[in-house]
C-alpha cells in the first residue's frame, strides 16, 4: 500500500529566509566593534536623508557618493540591538517563509531590496533634512506582509486555517489587486496594520533599550510597495477571471 508522502510544517524555514535571517544576525556582530568603527558603519551604510541634500554638498558624509546609492538598501540590514533585530525576525518568519517558497530566492532577495528601497524613498520624502541614520529591516518585513495577504486568506494557503503542505500552501494562486481590496478579511488586516502604524506616529513611541523612534512611514512606504508590486515577482499564474470567479482556489473561507 502506497503512504501518503510527510506533509512540510507550514514554519519550516526555507533556505532562502535562513540565509537572510542569518545575514542579518551575522551584521549585527558589527556591535562588537570599537565604538568609532560601529559608528562610522552605521552612517556609512545606514539611510541618512540629508546626505541628498543639495545645499550641503560640501559636507562630507561617511561612505562618500556610493553610499548615496547602497544605502537605500543597506540601512535594512542593520539593526538598533538585538530586541530590534528579534522584533523584525518575529514578524518576518511567517510571512517571509510563505513568500520565499513562492518567490524562490533570488526573487525573495530582489523582492526585500525593492520594498527596503521603498521604504528609504518615503523616509527621504517625508523627513528630508533629518540627520539621524534610519537602520532596520522593517520596510521590507511590511513588504513581505502585504505581499503575503495577496494569497494568505486564499483556501488552501497558510491563513486560510486548513492544514496543508507548506509548499502548496505558498503557491495558491494569488488575488488579483483589486478582488483582494475587495476581500474582508484583506481589508480587516488592513485596517489593523495602518492603524498599528498611525498610533506609532501619532503617539511617537519608541523602541529599545535606548529609545529609537519607530520609522513608520517607511513602513507604509514598503508595505505598500510589496502590495502592488507582488504580481512583478510572482510566478504563480493567475487563473482567467471566469475561472477564478468559478474555480474554489480563488475562494477565501
């Protein structure tokens, strides 16, 4: 009699989330620095709005005009101390292992450094002549959960609270942008997220042993980057609109 094969935990991290967790953790060692040098990191590859701006080109920023361009990204790979780092790896886990076995890795990797990029984008928008460096993967965590929900509540897939292989589960065809609007449970997600984000503006809570100041609206900038540009990265095919409306997988429960 042939057994069914052994169903993969839908918590099982894929290689490719591993491997950023562990990037991650392995470029927090920089901690051990002496204190010069980890400073010196932090501006050199953290998101400083005002080194772009134009009245200060005679300043000299640590990482000269490269770090113009890599700290759009890099910043999201440092973090404040560890309850920061762990915060972001707590919200990344579910979300980012249901994105990566989609993705695969090198559009996971892409995927993280867009949506981080997004975030850095509105930072810079909406605090253009701050001085402080901006350090922190949550951007792209906010990215991987609006990706996410384009497919989470899809029946089968990991939210949709039936069991199932963790890879068939990541793989549900997604909601297109708009039926996904249109979906309840999308919108409850949603309105629970922007409205966690609104009190840490409004509120100007801090984070940390040392009080750092949450960067919500780099936030919003890459949740809401992950959320239309998922199709972009996508591989799964969508099924025509007719046979969406008619087939069970692009039912949510």
């Amino acid at each position: 009699m042939s057994q069914d094969a052994p169903r993969e935990p839908i918590l099982t991290l894929p290689g490719a989330l591993t491997a950023y967790v562990l990037l991650l953790a392995v470029i927090h060692l920089r901690v051990l620095l002496p204190p010069e040098l980890e400073n010196w990191t932090v501006d050199a590859f953290g998101f400083i709005p005002k080194r772009y701006d134009s009245t200060l080109l005679a300043v000299a920023f640590p990482g000269g005009a490269g770090a113009k361009i890599w700290s759009f990204v890099t910043y999201s790979l440092l973090h404040a101390n560890l309850s920061h780092l762990g915060f972001n790896v707590l919200w990344l886990l579910p979300f980012g292992s249901a994105l990566a076995r989609r993705f695969g890795a090198l559009r996971f990797f892409a995927f993280m450094a867009v949506t981080a990029a997004a975030g850095a984008l509105a930072h810079l928008v909406t605090h253009e002549h701050a001085v402080a460096p901006m350090i922190g993967a949550s951007a792209s965590v906010s990215g991987t959960m609006a990706a996410a929900i384009r497919f989470a509540f899809v029946r089968g897939s990991f939210l949709s609270f039936s069991r199932g292989d963790a890879d068939v589960a990541a793989r549900v065809p997604a909601l297109s942008l708009m039926r996904a609007l249109r979906n309840t449970r999308v919108l409850g997600f949603l309105a629970v997220w922007f409205g966690v984000n609104i009190i840490f503006g409004i509120g100007s809570i801090s984070i940390g042993a040392d009080g750092a100041s949450v960067a919500w609206q780099a936030h919003i900038g890459g949740f809401f980057a992950g959320l239309v540009l998922f199709s972009l990265f996508d591989p799964v095919p969508r099924p025509a609109v007719r046979a969406a409306d008619a087939s069970s997988t692009d039912v949510v429960e």
